[in-house]
C-alpha cells in the first residue's frame, strides 16, 4: 500500500477502510476493533515513535535514539 500511497492512490484503503471497519459501524468496542484489525488487544505506540524520532531527527538535527524499525521482526524471539 506504500507505493500507492507515494502515487496518491487511496481508493484500496478506502476499500479496506471499508469492509474492515466501517461497515461494522458500532458493532464492537474500541478495544474489540482493534484486537479484531491488529491481533493486539493493546495499543503500541513504538512504531508511532520511530517514526517520528527519523522523521525529525534530520529536520532539527535531533540525536536518534535508535535506528531500528520497531516493524522488524528480525530479532524477536
């Protein structure tokens, strides 16, 4: 989806977005939506961030705390 999103080409989201969560209306709680779309029953704001440690880091010469992507699974057990 990042490719489309770099081409400006939202109607797949819009798609997703739509048989996924909106068509669910009030169905499910917060907490139950985001356990049934993400698999975690808990919000992880990691991701959030890494991304905006390297998205600003080189725009105000902030040190970066870590270069690792918190989407990489690589060293996880």
């Amino acid at each position: 989806m990042d490719e489309q999103f770099e081409r400006e080409q939202f109607l797949p989201l819009r798609k997703w977005l739509r048989e996924n969560l909106h068509r669910h209306g009030r169905k499910f709680t917060p907490k139950e939506t985001l356990q049934r779309i993400t698999g975690k029953a808990e919000m992880d704001v990691e991701p959030y961030l890494w991304y905006l440690n390297a998205e600003f880091s080189g725009i105000y010469g902030l040190k970066q705390e870590s270069n690792r992507d918190p989407n990489d699974s690589s060293d996880k057990l």
